[in-house]
C-alpha cells in the first residue's frame, strides 16, 4: 500500500529527493514514523489585529499566536488507524517558547472517493481542508491549502473567505546540512499575511508498530467526514 501522500501525488512523488520521498512515504506499509528535531529561525505572525484570531485558535492548538526567533522545534510524524478505519498520519508540531510551549496539530487522511488529501487540524478535527501537493521542480514539495470547511456536530459548511487563511508550504531536503528545510505561510486574500514559520529540522526514523495512538498525540475528536 502507499502512503497518503504516494496516493495523492501520483507520478509526481518520483521527482521528489529521495530523503524528501522516504519522508513522504511515513505510512502503515512503511511500518516508520518520523520524528524530527531543529530550529524555527523565525516564528512570525501579520499584524496586530490577527493576534486575537490566533489566541482562539490556539486553544484547540490551531495556529500558533506568539512570535520568535531560533524557536526549538519538533515534529512527529505517526501513522495510524483512525476511527472510522481509515490509514492517517498525525502532524504534531510543538515549537518550545520560553515559559510556555505552542503545538501545531493537524492529520492527514486521503480520500480514496475524492482523490485528495484531506487535512484534519486541531485536537478535536472541526475544521478541514482539502491539500494539493505537488513536487517543486528540485526535489522538494509544495503543499497548498483548498478552503476551509467546519465540521462540528451536524453541521458542514464553508469557512467563508473573509475569516479564513490560506497555507502554503515548501519543504525540501539540504544535503549539506542533512536537515529538511521547512517554510509555511498563511494568509488571508483580504488581510495578507496571518502566521508563518521557517527553519530546518533533523529527522530520526523509527517503527511505527500498530498500537493505539499515544495519548498526546490523540485528537480529541475524530472527524469522519471527508
């Protein structure tokens, strides 16, 4: 089987670097897990008014709402089973500010009924995206988000444009540092920039095993729907 990210890129995933190919193949089949450990050089966030967005958001580790430099970082990377029977692999980003860390949560499922990658963000998966990934022309990856949907209860409605954010990511592996190299920018199409970060981070792979879920990296609430 192929991971989530083989299936939604197709053909594409061979352009890939081969570092950047192993990291993008962490899945059930693999049988590994990735967990990473660097630096976000920068940890930035849009103007003022965004900070109260960000605060609420971070509640359900959404977003981040402080800023920084040389911020440690860590990723891990699980694949799993969710619970509606589905192969998923958590992102859980955890940036180490002085006094208080920040986490970053999200999980990755593809729709086999869709042909996309759906991305799941927070402890309790409200709110969801559709990703479109695709390789960069020098073995990295681009990962660019479709528009938010919420999903709480029986409801299941667009986020309109107004309130929501937009993501880019570029990710590429640097063999001179053996470090992958990380940028993600939110923003909105009306208010420009919301959050971002940029740094590199150093991988160790491991056996995923086919437990449970461990208990930080569990979301609250699994969301079902696609």
């Amino acid at each position: 089987m192929k991971s989530v990210f083989q299936r939604a890129m197709g053909d594409d995933f061979d352009r890939l670097h081969p570092q950047m190919r192993r990291r993008l193949s962490v899945g059930l089949a693999s049988d590994e897990a990735l967990v990473g450990h660097g630096t976000m050089d920068r940890v930035w966030r849009g103007a003022r008014f965004v900070a109260p967005f960000l605060a609420v958001g971070s509640m359900r580790n959404i977003l981040v709402p402080r800023t920084g430099r040389d911020v440690p970082f860590t990723i891990v990377n699980l694949p799993y089973t969710d619970d509606a029977g589905r192969e998923a692999v958590t992102f859980v980003r955890t940036f180490a500010f002085p006094g208080r860390p920040r986490r970053f949560d999200a999980a990755m499922v593809y729709s086999e009924e869709r042909g996309r990658l759906v991305d799941y963000l927070g402890t309790h998966q409200h709110l969801a995206c559709d990703l479109h990934v695709e390789a960069d022309g020098e073995g990295g990856a681009v990962i660019r988000s479709d528009r938010l949907r919420l999903r709480e209860g029986p409801v299941d409605v667009a986020v309109p444009s107004l309130i929501s954010g937009d993501a880019v990511v570029r990710e590429r592996y640097d063999p001179d540092t053996g470090r992958f190299r990380v940028s993600v920018r939110v923003s909105n199409r009306r208010f420009g920039p919301l959050f971002g970060y940029e740094g590199s981070f150093a991988a160790v792979y491991r056996p995923a095993g086919y437990g449970p879920l461990p208990a930080p990296l569990r979301p609250r609430r699994q969301e079902s729907r696609v």
